[in-house]
C-alpha cells in the first residue's frame, strides 16, 4: 500500500506535465487503476487517489475527457460512499462527486441510471443462478 501512495505521488507529477492529447490517449486505463484506489480498503490510497481532485490541473485535464472518465469511475465512487470504512475517504468521495455533477449533471445522470441498470441487471442474474441452485438440489434429493 506505500507503493501505491508511492505510485499516486509520482502520478500527480507526471499529470502535471502531461498536455491534454497526450492526458486523453491514456485517461481510461489509467483511470481504471485510479478507480481501483479509490476503493482501496487502505485509507491511505483511497485518500491519496482522491487528493488528485485537488491539483487545479488535473482537474481540467480530467473535464476534457470526461465523458471517458466518468463512466470508469462512476461505480468506484459510488462504492466508496457507502462502502468504505473511513470518514475522510467518504468526504473525499462526496466532494468529487459533486466535481463531477457541477461540471456536467447530464453525463452525471446518464452514469447513474447505467450504473443503476447495471446493478439490477447483476442482482437478477444472482437471484437467477440461486434459483438454478436450488432447483438442481432439490431434484438430486440434497
């Protein structure tokens, strides 16, 4: 987990370079490891993950593209809000979702209902796969 604080300060460096085309080549991978900090269990890396919302830069690098970003991060935020454990990562988590609804509340409501249909659409194929269970079991007699 120091790594990966290691890994988000370097990060924050090398975003600070960055110009918007390249930022924009590489923002959904990197996004997808971000996304996967933020929902660290260790507070540290979750915080450090979510500090990149403070750099000034980053954030306007993160508003061109975000129509790529949000949907990878989306779920990892919404997680985070009832999920984790620490109080300073949950306040984090709510100012960047703020960000993102200010700076765009369409694309914010389209994640939502994605995400919403996407939660739904797994909660049924369990219930459905728990069915299958335990029909199968009650045929072979368990």
């Amino acid at each position: 987990s120091q790594k990966e604080v290691m890994f988000l300060n370097e990060l924050e460096e090398l975003l600070e370079l960055a110009q918007s085309a390249e930022f924009a080549k590489v923002a959904e991978p990197l996004f997808r490891l971000i996304a996967r900090c933020i929902n660290s269990p260790h507070f540290q890396v979750a915080e450090r993950a979510l500090f990149l919302w403070n750099n000034e830069y980053i954030v306007s690098l993160i508003a061109k593209s975000r129509e790529v970003i949000l949907p990878v991060l989306y779920p990892a935020l919404e997680a985070n809000t009832t999920k984790h454990w620490n109080s300073t990562v949950h306040g984090l988590t709510f100012n960047v979702q703020k960000l993102f609804m200010d700076m765009d509340a369409r694309l914010w409501e389209d994640c939502t209902k994605r995400h919403k249909e996407n939660v739904d659409r797994a909660a049924a194929s369990q219930q459905a796969r728990k069915q299958k269970w335990e029909q199968l079991e009650r045929s072979v007699g368990v």
